[in-house]
C-alpha cells in the first residue's frame, strides 16, 4: 500500500474533480446580510436613545 492510500480518509472521495463546486451550491446569504444589518440598526438606536437620556438627565 501506498502512503497515499494509507493516510487517506475514508470518507474522501478520490476523484479529484469531484471538489470543485458550482454556482448552485453556493450560501445564499442576502437575508442573512439583511437581518444582521435591521440588528446593528436597533443596537444603534438603543445605544442613541440612551445616550441622550442620559446626556438630559
């Protein structure tokens, strides 16, 4: 046996070509991006009300 074969992983595939991937594949990550920015925007907004809330107190 050889060391390639030996240090292998089981579930590995051995076809080189089957590592590539395509366009289909790929995360869609819009609505995540979307959530995260509504997210900052309220921490933000928070973080400003309190602010002046504290500046007027």
């Amino acid at each position: 046996m050889s060391e390639d074969t030996i240090n292998r992983s089981p579930t590995e595939p051995t076809d080189p070509e089957s590592h590539t991937t395509t366009a289909e594949e790929e995360p869609i990550i819009a609505g995540t991006i979307f959530l995260t920015l509504i997210f900052l925007m309220m921490i933000f907004g928070f973080w400003t009300i309190m602010y002046v809330m504290l500046l007027n107190r």
